[in-house]
C-alpha cells in the first residue's frame, strides 16, 4: 500500500485555506488538515502519518476505521529530522511519497529512494479532488450484463403506452 508522510506545518503554510485557520488557531489548523486527510484516504487508499514541529500532543480529532499516524517530533527532533528517520527506516522507501516544499528535505528522501511531491500538487490532486470523487455520480449507469439489457428494454417497452 502507499504510504504518504507529510510535512504537517509546511503543507499548512503552503495552502492557502489551510494558512486563514492557522493564522487565528494553530490547533485548529492542524485539526483541519487531519480531517481532511482522513476524508481523502478513505476515498484513495493510502497510510498517512503527519509530522509536526512541536511538543504539543493534544490534538481533538474523533477516529476513523483507517487512522492517521500523528506524529510531534519533540524531543527527538526536527519534523524533517522525523521524516527522513521514516524514510531511512521503511521497508520499502519506494512506496512513499514525502509532502513537502523544503528542498533540503525533499533532496533527502530521493537520495533515500522515497518521492516527492510539493503540497500544493497533493492538495489539489487529491484533498479537493475528493470532494468531486464523492459528490458526482455517472451521467449514466452502467450495464453490465444481457440481462440488465433485457431489463429495462422491457420496462420502456411496456411503459411507453402510460
């Protein structure tokens, strides 16, 4: 499965919607985009972790079947610190994709087999693209068999008259 680890507070400061809530509650900022990856990776299927800069571990966010690994880097470390750990670490660096605009970090984690992508490029990709995923049905349903065929060629076949 793929994995994605993302670099909590760039990604904050790289979208815009993201960055207003920040600005007024950086707890709530964090909540949001937590959510919000919650929502995508049910829909696309991945492992998420985010990393943040900070000690603070109190985030407010109800559970879902498939949870999001959170993870403060203090007192290890940096977040990049962290992220490059989990690169180094994993089983399979190819399978991940790292979220982050840092070029330091990003260079890093190629150099260890992961990839990159820049926040923005994820964000609209995948958390907006979401949105569409859920609420736009098929103009048409599909038919998939002779007998569905048969189905509703005798339904307009007889329903004509009324």
């Amino acid at each position: 499965m793929k994995t994605i680890i993302i670099d909590g507070y760039n990604v904050i400061h790289a979208i815009p919607e993201l960055y207003e809530i920040f600005l007024r509650d950086m707890q709530k900022a964090r909540e949001y985009l937590v959510r919000k990856l919650s929502n995508t990776q049910t829909i696309h299927s991945f492992n998420c972790t985010v990393v943040f800069d900070s000690k603070e571990a109190n985030l407010h966010i109800q559970k879902t079947n498939e949870p999001i690994r959170i993870i403060f880097s203090y007192p290890e470390g940096t977040a990049d610190e962290v992220i490059v750990n989990l690169v180094k670490e994993a089983n399979s660096p190819k399978s991940i994709t790292v979220i982050s605009d840092d070029k330091a970090l990003g260079a890093n984690c190629k150099y260890q087999g992961a990839h990159v992508a820049s926040p923005k490029q994820f964000w609209y990709s995948y958390v907006v693209e979401t949105k569409h995923h859920r609420t736009i049905a098929p103009e048409k349903p599909e038919i998939t068999n002779e007998e569905d065929i048969a189905f509703w060629e005798n339904y307009f076949k007889h329903n004509e008259d009324k």
